[in-house]
C-alpha cells in the first residue's frame, strides 16, 4: 500500500519519525547513476504507523554537484555566461519540448568528484569547472557562495546542488578544455547575456535548467539587482 494514501493514514499525526529505511541497489549500477529501493514506514503519534511503502530514487557518485554563475559588467551591466548542453532524458520528450533547440542553456555546473570533501572540496570542484568549461582560470578563494545547496527533484534523486557564483574579466578568457568527453566537444561556445535577459529566458521557458534560473535569480539578489523581503 501507498503510505502516502489519504486511505492509509491512521487517526494519529504523523511524527518527526521515519523507520527502518531499508536501501538497496536495483538494477545494474552505471558509471555515474544507481537506482535504489527504499521500504519505509512513517510513523505517528498515537503510537501506530504506516503500512510499508516502496520508493524509487536515483543516486549518483559523490552525491551532489556544484552549479556556477559565471559573470562579468560591462558597461554598468551585470552578464551571465550560458553554454549549450546536449541533455538526452530533456531531449527525449521530443523538440517540441525545446522548440526544436538541441541544445539546453545552462551555467557552468559539474559533479563532486571523492576527493571534493566538505566546502573547500566544493570550491575547488566550481573552480575547476570554471575553467573546464568556461576557459577563465580562477582560484577557489575567488569563488562566491550563493547560500545553502538545493535539491532540484528531490522525490526522484538525492542530488543537491551547491550554489556559487564568480567575477571574471574578459581578458582573462581562454579556450575551455572540456572534460575530455564526446559530448563537450561538440557544444557551442559560451556566450554573456545580462541577467535581466537570462531571467526573462527563464520565465519564457528559453531556458528550462532549474539550477540555472537559480543561481541567476541567488546572483542578482546578491549584486542589489532584485530586492526581497528578507
């Protein structure tokens, strides 16, 4: 039965309790991704608890990853660097998805590698992804925190992903190396386009990278450009 069933809740609130978490590794474990099981039972205050439930996720080698707001001013204008990524689970809902685009715009982003431990691992991680996939060498002291990791599906995937953000100048760009793999070595170049814009492509739909639109939205809050409440 579906825990999450109106029909199978008992009388009780349900407590700050979960029990008995039960993973394994179904199917065949890829390079990157593992689909898990997990068996659960909410529990609740009256003492009673839940029938078990089944719950499939996705989880990937070192968990998490980082996601980079590269930017520049010119002119008294705050720009975002996008690059094309070719995302095969997006395009597989067909072009009409994308508006025929093959591409997906999204920031410079990557995966925590083993030896990534704790926020300085993470800053070396946005770093180098910088200058993998941006061309613009810059040290992880330089490297901006945009706040708390997120999870970007948390109902499908374990993955957060850990905001950050850095200034560059153009004078400093250089060719991007890539990560060696087939797929970067087809990707177009990576181009600045003022937040305002990349906010708006986000509205639009233009760009459908949540961790993108994210850290557009972190950086201009930060830069004074959008005001909030808090």
């Amino acid at each position: 039965m579906d825990p999450d069933s109106p029909s199978s809740f008992p009388r009780g609130i349900m407590a700050k309790k979960i029990e008995d978490i039960k993973l394994k590794i179904r199917g065949k474990a890829g390079r990157f991704l593992e689909l898990r099981e997990a068996e659960v039972h909410y529990h609740f205050t009256d003492g009673t608890r839940s029938p078990a439930g089944k719950i499939e996720f996705v989880e990937r080698r070192g968990v998490d990853s980082v996601a980079v707001a590269v930017f520049r001013v010119e002119k008294g204008r705050t720009l975002i660097a996008l690059t094309g990524q070719v995302r095969v689970p997006a395009l597989s809902r067909g072009a009409k998805e994308h508006g025929g685009r093959l591409f997906l715009l999204e920031t410079v982003a990557g995966s925590l590698e083993p030896g990534d431990i704790g926020k300085n691992g993470a800053l070396r991680r946005a770093a180098a992804e910088v200058y993998e996939e941006a061309g613009f060498k810059v040290e992880p002291g330089e490297i901006i925190s945009l706040g708390a990791p997120f999870y970007t599906s948390p109902g499908q995937s374990s993955e957060k992903i850990h905001p950050f953000a850095v200034k560059v100048k153009k004078s400093r760009a250089s060719r991007p190396e890539g990560d060696g793999s087939p797929l970067e070595q087809c990707l177009p170049p990576m181009r600045f386009h003022p937040v305002e814009k990349v906010l708006e492509m986000a509205r639009k739909g233009i760009i459908s990278d949540a961790k993108t639109e994210i850290v557009a939205v972190r950086l201009a809050v930060r830069l004074g450009l959008l005001v909030t409440s808090g």
